[in-house]
C-alpha cells in the first residue's frame, strides 16, 4: 500500500500543476500571436505570473516525483518549464514591439548575446 497522504498528496499537486501551468501556456502563446495592444499587455502580465508561480510549485514537487519514482512527471515538469522560459522571453520581445511571433527579432540595443534557445545552461 502507499503511504498515507504526504507524498501522493505531492505527486498528484504536481499534476494538477502541470495541466493549470500548460493550460496557462497555451492562453499565453495565443495571445503572443495577436498584434501587441494596451487591453492585452495586462492580460499577459499575468499569465506570465501565474504560470512564473506554478512552475515554481511544480518544480519544488519535483522531490515528491523522484521519491515517487515518477520520473514521466519529472520530464513534464522539466518541459513545462522550459515553455515557460521561451514564452516568456518572446512575451518580452512581443510588449517591446515585435509583435507577431516576435522570434528571431534581436533584442534592442543589442551587445550582450541572449542565452541560445537550446544547450541548457545551468
């Protein structure tokens, strides 16, 4: 039998996380196809904090999923996160002007090179 509460209580937490913060994802990638404009500026504002907040609760349930062995939950959490990391980057660009898809648009005032899309720094 699994132990009472304490770590399922984590590992589903986690799911449920995992499906808000994807959902959030999906909202927020549509709006960053539209052209940028003072009634969505908001609205992206706090999608991007809300899915910051979850993922950020999502990932310290990542110890509930090692302990559970759930290492597909792990995966998920690590790819959430990394959506997250790019939505938010071209939520960036999109508020500063390059509008539609805002990708491949070189960040003013350029210099100091972003951090490349993939090759994970740690």
């Amino acid at each position: 039998g699994g132990m009472p509460g304490g770590m399922d209580a984590g590992v589903d937490d986690v799911e449920r996380r995992i499906q808000r913060c994807r959902e959030n994802l999906e909202q927020l990638s549509e709006i960053l196809k539209m052209d940028c404009s003072d009634d969505l500026c908001p609205v992206v504002d706090m999608l991007v904090a809300e899915a910051r907040d979850e993922t950020g609760h999502m990932q310290e349930g990542g110890e509930a999923c090692m302990a559970a062995d759930r290492f597909d939950l792990l995966e998920q959490i690590a790819a959430v996160a990394e959506q997250f990391d790019d939505l938010q980057r071209r939520a960036e660009t999109w508020k500063t002007g390059g509008g539609r898809g805002g990708q491949g648009v070189a960040p003013r005032g350029g210099g100091g090179h972003q951090r490349g899309g993939h090759g994970a720094v740690d």
